[in-house]
C-alpha cells in the first residue's frame, strides 16, 4: 500500500477548477444564498459544470463513500497524519472504500446540486480536516 503522510506543509490540488462561491469559515458566519440564511462553513464550494470530473487533491486511501442530504454524494479521503478530506456533490463515483489514489486521480463526477445548493448553482463541496477539526483548504491549495 501507498504511504500517507500529509502534513500541513503539502500543498492540495484542486478537485476542480472553478470560482470559489462560499468561502470557508469557521469563525464567523456566510451567507447561504439557497437556505437564505447565514452560518458557519467548515468547507468551500467551488463553482464547476455537471458531469465535469473530480480529482483526488492528494493521494489518498479512500475511507468512506457515502451520501446525505446536504452532501448528496461524498467521498472522504485519508490522507494520511490524522488528514481527511471531503468532496461532496458527485455522481458516478469510482473511487471504492480501501482504494489507494494518487493525486490527480478521477474520484467520480459532478452530479446536479442539492436542494442545499440549488441558488449556487452546481459545485464540489471540498471539506479539509485534521484531527476532526475543520481548517480552510485554501490554504493548502496550489
């Protein structure tokens, strides 16, 4: 198997390429244009088309692929060091639990977005974590 050894160093790739629409944040509240309400963002939505692919922003060991409301469906990925991260709104996702990627490697494609999202119009919602706690993943993206 792959050795998984993010550290806050690495830089991550994009999923996909497009305009940031919501930015992350923790410390203070943003708006929502679609639950016409502000609240905390422990991601970003980035800006994309349907069907577009979605790229593993680092390699990774697949952990989890699975799908709720918000999210539609979402894959987390481990990387390695107590890091994961989370891309959310897809469709037709390869990616299997236990799979090895490396970075670069399609992970599935953008799906139509949720009714949580329908006002921003269709985006991957990529999630950054290290232990358990959220961080802004534009500070690690190239």
């Amino acid at each position: 198997p792959m050795v998984l050894n993010f550290a806050d160093t690495d830089t991550l790739g994009w999923p996909v390429r497009g305009a940031v629409l919501i930015g992350y944040s923790m410390d203070t509240t943003t708006y929502f244009p679609t639950l016409e309400q502000y609240k905390c963002s422990p991601g970003i939505v980035v800006q994309s088309e349907v069907s577009e692919p979605v790229y593993a922003p680092a390699s990774a060991r697949v952990a989890e692929v699975g799908n709720n409301e918000e999210l539609g469906n979402y894959v987390v990925l481990d990387l390695g060091n107590e890091y994961t991260a989370t891309c959310g709104q897809l469709k037709e996702i390869s990616a299997v639990p236990g799979e090895y990627l490396e970075a670069g490697q399609i992970l599935g494609y953008v799906a139509e977005p949720t009714k949580y999202y329908s006002v921003e119009g269709v985006n991957v919602f990529f999630e950054l974590k290290h232990q358990e706690k959220t961080l802004d993943p534009l500070d690690q993206m190239e």
